[in-house]
C-alpha cells in the first residue's frame, strides 16, 4: 500500500451522503424499515461487513446532522454559487455547507475572527439564505397539530356534554 | 470533514470472483480491506470513491488468484484542527468527556480543554458549566454537543497490520487506534440547546 496524494480533494457532508446511498442501493441493504418497503431484492454483501457497517452508521449521523435537509444538487450549487461572493476559505465553506449556521454564534464559530472581516450585515444575509433556501417547518408544524387535536377534544368534550343536557 | 486520498496497493482477486467486471471485483476486494479502517497517519477510511487504474493482472506460482495493481480514491473521515463537529455525550469521566459521533466513538474533551467555571459533580456523574453564578448549565449523557477539534493521535497498534476500528476485534485495555481530542471553550461549542 502506498498512500499517493493523502489530500487529493475535499468532499462535502452532502456529497459523501449522496455516495454512500449509491452504494446502499447498489448493494440492497436495508437499515431501516423505510428501505425495507423500497426494496425486497437480494442483499449483496461482497464489499464486506466492514463496509456495510460503516456506511449504516455514517449514513445515519449524515441524516441527522443538517446537511440531511439538503434535497437537492440545485440547491446546494445555489447555496455555493452565494458563498463564493464573500472571500470565505475553502474549509470555512465547507464547514458552513455541512453545518448550515442558523445562529450568529455558530457562524460565528466556524468562520474565524468572522467579527472583523464580515459585518454584521454580511453574516446575516448567509444566515437568511440558509433559511431561505431549508426553512426549517418541522418543529413549527408539530406544535399547530398539537394545538389543534387539543381543541378537537374540547370541542368533542363540549359536545358530549351538550347531548347529555339534551 | 471528508478528505479524497489517492492510494495505490496491490490487490488479489481470487478466482471466484473471475466471472464478475474486473473493476467491480477490485472494488469489492479493495472494500474488504480498507472499510472502516484507520490508514495510519491519514484517517477513517469509509469506502472507495473510484479506480482510477488498473494494471494489467500478475499470477504467482501456487495461487489461484490474480494480483492486479491498483491505484484509487477513498473516502477519508480526517477533521481538521479548528472544526466544529456535532457529536453525542457518550460518558462523563472526571478527566473529561467521551463524545460518540455513531460510526466514529473515539473521542475525548479534555477537562483542560472545556469552558471556564466547569465542574465535575460526582453525584450525578454529569459535568456542569458555570457561566455566572447563578446559572448551571448540566452536560447530561446523549445530550448533543458541539465541539472544536484540537489535535488528532494515531497509535500505532500493529505496524504491519490495519487494524478494524469496531469493538469486536479489540480486547479491552488495547489502545484506539485513531483518537481525536476536542475542546468546548469557544461560543457556539458546548450542548446545542445553550446556543439556541
């Protein structure tokens, strides 16, 4: 074995996701009751057990962490397109579109002395494109319906009541 | 964060695989060795991106198999020093923090390394961030934690042999073979839900 160039690239959250699906599908692996539904071919395992668990366990941490929101190749390009007006370094970018900052200290965070070479402005405008383009819905939407299966069951309530009268 | 590393190594097919695609069956062998393996020196290599060349294949007197000579890219988990990386709690030691990131445990916040005003409470085996002094703020086990990388220490565990990073292969008191230590002294590191 002889390592060649250690650092010929660098990959993105997202691209190493994109991967590593390919080969889950190639390969008809099944992680979750999801994929099960999706295919019922043979599992092919010629890569090895290594593989499969490393490709399970990363595919799982990808899906959590933010770059799992990321739905597709368009919006990501848009996203670069965007980061490349500010004079950002090549790891910066790549820790902003695998962490996607929504908050200022984390921004912060990633881009060292950000204070100085961003104003305010400029930060909030990365900011506001990562909400603009993934807004987040999910934590939004599971409060309505909490809201509302609460007042269904005033207003069955209200209604039980209402017939007992009768 | 993911690196591509070019690597060139000799690789033996074995005749069962002779009825598959060559580049296919290289894969597929190059998969066996290196798939979540740590490269000394380089990283987690998490699997073969392409072949970039195959030589024509070498025969050995005695072996079956075929020897093809292969250079390819592979995908490498190798953060850098200064990243910010997600992980969970997975245990709070009072010399530190032990931070899970699923297909990667071998991580360590040193004490040294975590904010001022940190404490250890035995009692609940949890470590606790005083910010001011009415304010504590709890690192619990499974809590979601950011954290900056400082420095990454590979152990030699045999020279001559790649070594699997899943616990089955490994007796107890062998040490990891790729260790990355973390800090949580920056704003913005720490439990996520403080940022929020």
């Amino acid at each position: 074995m002889k390592v060649v160039k250690p650092r010929s690239e660098f990959l993105s959250n997202y691209e190493v996701l994109r991967h590593l699906k390919g080969i889950q599908k190639k390969n008809n692996w099944v992680f979750s009751d999801k994929d099960k539904k999706e295919s019922n071919k043979r599992h092919r395992d010629f890569g090895g057990v290594n593989l499969e668990m490393v490709v399970k366990d990363s595919l799982q941490y990808l899906e959590s962490s933010p770059c799992g929101v990321i739905g597709s190749i368009d919006s990501f390009k848009q996203l670069m397109i965007f980061l490349n007006q500010f004079e950002l370094m090549k790891a910066e970018k790549l820790q902003i579109v695998n962490t996607l900052p929504r908050s200022m200290v984390l921004l912060y965070a990633l881009v060292e002395e950000c204070d100085q070479r961003f104003s305010e402005a400029e930060s909030e405008l990365i900011i506001e494109k990562i909400n603009e383009l993934y807004p987040v819905e999910e934590e939004a939407e599971g409060e309505e319906d909490g809201e509302e299966a609460e007042e269904a069951e005033e207003v069955e309530g209200e209604d039980v009541e209402a017939e007992a009268d009768n | 964060m993911y690196i591509l590393s070019e690597i060139e190594d000799l690789i033996r097919v074995p005749p069962s695989s002779f009825n598959v695609p060559i580049k296919l069956s290289v894969t597929d062998e190059l998969h066996q060795k290196y798939s979540n393996r740590v490269v000394g020196g380089l990283g987690l290599v998490v699997a073969v991106w392409d072949v970039l060349q195959l030589d024509d294949g070498l025969i050995r007197p005695g072996d079956g198999g075929v020897f093809v000579g292969t250079r390819f890219r592979c995908i490498v988990w190798k953060p850098f020093a200064g990243e910010i990386l997600g992980g969970w709690v997975l245990e709070c030691l009072p010399l530190g923090i032990k931070v899970r990131m699923g297909f990667f445990d071998e991580i360590f916040i040193k004490k040294e390394y975590l904010f001022e005003g940190c404490e250890y409470k035995e009692a609940e085996k949890a470590w606790v961030w005083k910010p001011d002094a009415d304010t504590e703020l709890y690192i619990d086990v499974n809590e979601k934690i950011r954290f900056r990388v400082e420095e990454e220490v590979f152990n030699d565990v045999k020279a001559t042999e790649l070594k699997a990073t899943d616990g089955n292969t490994q007796s107890g008191n062998e040490k990891p073979s790729y260790v990355i230590i973390g800090s949580c002294q920056v704003e913005g590191t720490g439990c996520v839900s403080w940022w929020e």
